[in-house]
C-alpha cells in the first residue's frame, strides 16, 4: 500500500512498529502531491525542504523514546492560517508575499507533538465562498471530477484529504467552510464548537464564528486532531477554559463505547423540505436506515427559525469581514503600489488593487450594514434573530441528543457554475449556517455517491458534545465503507 | 432595495476602497439583491430579545495584558514585511 493513503491511525501504528518512518511517509506524501496537484491545484505553498527536516526530527524523537499519536505525521493546514517563516497568503492577492512571523496557537500544538507540516492549501480569498474559486491563485478542481469544484472554502484541503496528499488536513469554519467541502470531495470534517480550539494566528473572518478544525479519512482521526489541536488559550480569550473542557483522552473514550443503542437524534423537518435533490434525500435516507440498525432512535422535529439562518450569516458576516479586513492597508506588509502621494491615496489603491471581488464585495455590504441609519435595521435584527436561533437549536438538545441533516442539498456543481451570482453561492451555506451562528459542534461524513459524486450527512451536536457525534459517526463508519472509496486514478 | 451609484461610491469611500465604474454598476446590482433577499429578517417579532453581540455562555480565558519581547531575529523578519523602512522604521506617504 502506498504510504500516503494511511489514516493518521494506520500510520501512527505502522510509525510506533518501527514498520516506517515519518521520512519515508512524508516522502510518499510529496511524491503524490509532485504527481496529482499540477491538475488538482490543491496547494499553495509545498515546504519541501522543511517538511523533510520536520519528518527527521520526528523520527529522532521516537528512536528517543517518545510515542505521541500525531510523532511523525504529515499534514497540510489551509493557507489562512499563520504558519512561521512559511508563507501565509489567505489566497488573496493582497497578502501574496506574506510570510508570517509566528505560528499560529493550533500549529504550535501540532508541531509540539511531532507532526510534520507539508505546505499550504488554497481556500476562498479570506475563507470568502463555498468554491475555493474565489482565490487569487486559480480554482482547486474536484479529484471525483476535475470539472467540478470542490467546495470551500477549505477546498484545498478537502481535496488533499480525498487525493492522499496528507495524513490530514486543517481548514477554517466560519458559516461551513469545513463541513461544505468534506461533503464534497468524500471526507470527514469536523467543526468544532466555537470556543474549543484557538483562533490565534487564524486571518480573522468573521471573529464571533471562526473556528479552526480537521478534515481527516476517518471519524477516528478527526477525534486524534481534535484531542491535539484543542483546549484553552491565553491568547484567545474565547477559548473556553479547562475546568469546563474535557480530559485529555475523552475524544478517544467518546471512540470506545461500544455502541449507539438508544441515542436520540432529531430530524429538522426543516432541512428536508424542498430543494433537496433527489439523490441526496434517499441517500440520506439509507444513513438514517443504517443508523437505526445499530439502534438510534430518530425524531421528527421542528426548527422553524432555519429559514432565516443565511440572512441572519449574510449581515453579520459582511460586517465583521469588513472590521476585520479594515487592517490590510499595505504599509507594515502586503501589496503596496509605488506610485502615490498621500496616505489617503495608498489606502484607496492597496486595498482597491489587493482585494478580490467577493472581499470587496463583503467590504462594502459590511460597511453599508454598519453605517448611520441602517445599524438598527440589519445589523441590530440581525443579532436578535441570531439569539432566536441560538436558542431554538440549543434547546432542542433537551429532547434529542444530536442532530442529523444533509451536508449540502446537492453534490458538488461544475466550476464557474455559480460565480455569477454571490446570493446563488450564499445559500450553498443553508445548511450549516445555524450552526455556526449558535457556535454549535458539527461533522459531515461521506455517506454514499450520486453518480461518483460524495454526498455528505451533517451530525449536529449540543455546544461543547464533540463526543457525541463523533461517537455516532465512528460507529456509522465501522459498518460502512463509503469513507473508504477513492477518486480513479489521476494519472 | 435599490442602492445607487452615489450610496456605492459614499460606502467605498468610508471604506478606502478604489472601486472602477464597472464595479460600482455590477456591485449596486448585486448588493440590493442580497439586501432584497436579507430583508425577510424584518418579518420576526424580536422585542422580547435582548442584544448582545455574540453566542459565548461559557467563561472566557483573560489574562494579564503584559509585554512579551520578541527576539532581534523576529523583529527583524517581521519589518522586513514592510514595502518602505527607514533606520528599522517603517515609512508611511504624507499626511498633509
């Protein structure tokens, strides 16, 4: 078998044996992205060199006696997130040189265990889509069919997961942006909840929703990235603190019970009405058919207030993107024309000339929303709608312990299918945005194909049960192979 | 919802942003359909919601805000970002 197709557990297995090392695993990795990316276009940045000296030092460490599940294993992180002396571009012209001076708080955590980073992964300019076609450096191309998109905006790193470039994967989640490629390209992503894992050295979105996760080959693995990446920052004071967190081995234990027998999960009628393709609904209807088999019990809820979750995403997201982004002026770092007089007219040029569409678009929305007169209107409604949802969802896990929807109502569209045509491209959210708004846990799992196309099945959980879903959806896993299946060869 | 040229231009402006007249057409009629769309928020009775401006419940992490030195090394990688720098300062254009 090819190295690089390991999950983190086989390989991890394989590492502690003394069967491989993480420098030919890393090798196996390189190999595959040298081979397939020219036509995959999944990454930004390969740090060759470093990768191979990271892999070295892994190897010294467990000859040395150390033993950790990630010691040794190659990943890829999204290119919006900060990454030391590698560069850190957010997929936007504006940061195109940019090379960050620290890592972020995640990267740490996983450089600390030993794990090796490879490179970058594309995205949507500033995590900005559900296509990864909004990035400044050319679309990312779906493996299952190269004419397709692959979703976003951690496309990059959802095809790199489904393509055997890496181990893992980390993405961003800010309205779906894990959750929405996973489905797509036939992966496991978890979005964890909001406060679980820091958002220091993340390029800030939409700061109230930002979550850092992994996209991984299998639940198991999701679980080891999370265990890591996890846990309370000084540096974030969002994180939630550990006395309120879980043990260090509770994602692992979540993975042991043996089995699902009486676990509540609620359908919101909601998430199967119109607009779901065919194809998607029966799938789905086959995971719920195979969940009951291992004895969950399945109620039919009601969550009325979903209709309103992407206009409630739509409002608040533009105006703290356009916060957010009020930073990037090109004087400390980034793009920087030469020709001006006055500060004023840098201002207007970098950030006219730096910035892609949908950023710009964002900016002005986010500024219109913000400004004197209609604050009240949109933003103000807005932030109570978001407390209706909130609540609603929250208080649905007194009766039911998790939730089950589609991912995506579809599978994945043909690029340049929908890039005419931003509100067309924001209801690709209509499914995960609630979640985010409420900082609610969430896992989309490969549960089936239409026509070679992934379907993805979303878990959702109570604030802060990672647990339980995972639970779910590593017993769902266990029985059924659909994570197993691979593109045809790309070459 | 129609917005203008002048309200695109007035908002570009609050956010020092160039934007070319073929922007500012496609963006007026992208922006008041999403507007259009986003309206349906004003349908929801939310006089019984108190504001707040964001989803935390749980306790946040604080800490003492004191100053960590950096290294010669990363002040030196982290100005060499800069486009201009003059004697380790980074040069802006003129104010006035």
């Amino acid at each position: 078998m090819d190295l690089n197709k390991y999950t983190i557990k086989e390989a991890s297995g394989k590492l502690k044996a003394g069967e491989i090392s993480s420098v030919e695993l890393t090798k196996a990795c390189l190999g595959r992205i040298k081979e397939v990316d020219e036509k995959l276009k999944a990454c930004l940045t390969v740090c060759e060199v470093e990768a191979l000296d990271m892999a070295k030092r892994a190897d010294e460490r467990r000859k040395n006696g150390e033993n950790g599940d990630l010691l040794g294993i190659p990943f890829l992180a999204k290119d919006n997130i900060m990454t030391r002396g590698i560069k850190t571009t957010a997929a936007s012209r504006i940061l195109e040189n940019y090379i960050a001076p620290f890592d972020a708080t995640i990267i740490k955590k996983l450089k600390i265990r030993g794990a090796v980073l490879l490179g970058k992964t594309n995205l949507d300019e500033f995590a900005h889509g559900a296509s990864t076609e909004n990035s400044a450096f050319g679309p990312t191309h779906n493996p299952w069919d190269l004419k397709r998109v692959p979703g976003g905006s951690s496309g990059g790193s959802a095809v790199a997961v489904a393509s055997d470039m890496c181990i893992f994967a980390l993405g961003t989640d800010t309205g779906g942006s894990i959750r929405h490629p996973a489905a797509y390209c036939g992966v496991t992503g978890l979005k964890p909840s909001y406060g679980r894992s820091s958002r220091f050295g993340l390029i800030a979105m939409t700061s109230s929703t930002d979550v850092p996760g992994p996209l991984t080959k299998t639940v198991e693995d999701a679980g080891i990235v999370m265990e890591a990446i996890s846990g309370p920052d000084k540096k974030d004071a969002t994180t939630i603190k550990q006395d309120n967190s879980f043990s260090e081995n509770e994602y692992k234990q979540s993975l042991k019970k043996e089995n699902i027998k009486g676990t509540r999960i609620g359908l919101p009628m909601e998430y199967f009405e119109a607009g779901i393709s065919e194809d998607v609904r029966k799938t789905i209807n086959e995971a719920i058919q195979k969940l009951k088999e291992l004895g969950a019990e399945f109620i039919d809820i009601s969550l009325p207030h979903t209709k309103y979750a992407v206009s409630v995403y739509y409002i608040i997201t533009p105006a703290e993107v356009s916060s957010n982004l009020a930073r990037f002026d090109g004087i400390r770092y980034g793009f920087s024309v030469e020709q001006v007089e006055t500060l004023q007219e840098l201002y207007f040029k970098n950030r006219g000339g730096g910035f892609g569409a949908e950023a710009k678009r964002r900016i002005i929305l986010g500024t219109y929303i913000l400004s004197s007169g209609h604050f009240d209107a949109y933003y103000k409604q807005a932030q109570k709608v978001r407390i209706k949802i909130t609540e609603e969802m929250i208080d649905i896990f007194n009766s039911v312990d998790c939730l089950l929807t589609p991912t995506s109502p579809h599978t994945a569209f043909l690029l340049g299918g929908q890039d005419k045509d931003p509100l067309k491209m924001y209801l690709e959210d209509v499914f995960l945005a609630g979640v985010s708004l409420a900082g609610l846990p969430a896992i989309s799992i490969p549960v089936g194909f239409s026509n070679n196309l992934p379907i993805g099945v979303q878990l959702i959980g109570n604030k802060f049960n990672e647990n339980k879903i995972l639970n779910i959806g590593h017993h769902y896993q266990m029985v059924t192979d659909h994570h197993l299946k691979k593109p045809k060869p790309l070459v | 919802m129609e917005l203008t040229n002048e309200q695109i231009k007035y908002i570009s402006s609050l956010a020092k942003l160039n934007l070319n007249e073929e922007e500012i057409n496609i963006y007026k009629s992208q922006l008041s359909n999403i507007l259009g769309y986003v309206n349906q928020l004003s349908e929801i009775n939310t006089v019984d919601v108190n504001e707040t401006i964001n989803s935390l419940d749980f306790d946040y992490v604080l800490r003492e805000d004191v100053v960590e030195d950096w290294n010669e090394n990363e002040k030196k990688e982290t100005l060499g970002l800069a486009p201009k720098l003059d004697g380790g300062q980074i040069m802006v254009r003129k104010i006035l």
